[in-house]
C-alpha cells in the first residue's frame, strides 16, 4: 500500500497535473495508486519532490521492508 493518492489528492491536484510536474506519466502515477505496479527509486523521489514531501511518506511500507532487508 502507498499514501500516493491521498497526497495528490491533499493538494488538489489531478494525475495529469501531478504527471506533468513529476515528470512521471500519468499511466505509472494511475498503476502506482492503484497497487499495480512498485516504482523505482527515481520514480518515487520524483513524485514526492513534485508533492513536497518525502519518498518514506509516500511509500511506507516499502520503507520499512527495506529497513527489514538491511538488518538481515
């Protein structure tokens, strides 16, 4: 699960909008909210600098898989 939509959503933005000032397609942002597909690294810094926040807010529960990963 991410927070992606709800944070678009906060700053009322649409996917297009938030596509066009992320630089991610609108396709991805719709696939990304919609659990379809995990973006990459890049992708998920480019849409929180475009929502200004951090990519941990957006995505946590990969945060903290990645946390897990790192202790094991």
């Amino acid at each position: 699960m991410n927070n992606l939509r709800e944070f678009r959503i906060k700053k009322l933005m649409t996917q297009k909008e938030l596509a066009e000032k992320s630089g991610v397609s609108q396709v991805t942002i719709s696939f990304i909210e919609n659990s379809l597909s995990t973006p990459m690294d890049l992708t998920k810094q480019k849409l929180a600098r475009a929502l200004k926040c951090t990519p941990q807010q957006l995505f946590p529960e990969e945060s903290r898989k990645k946390k897990v990963r790192e202790i094991v």
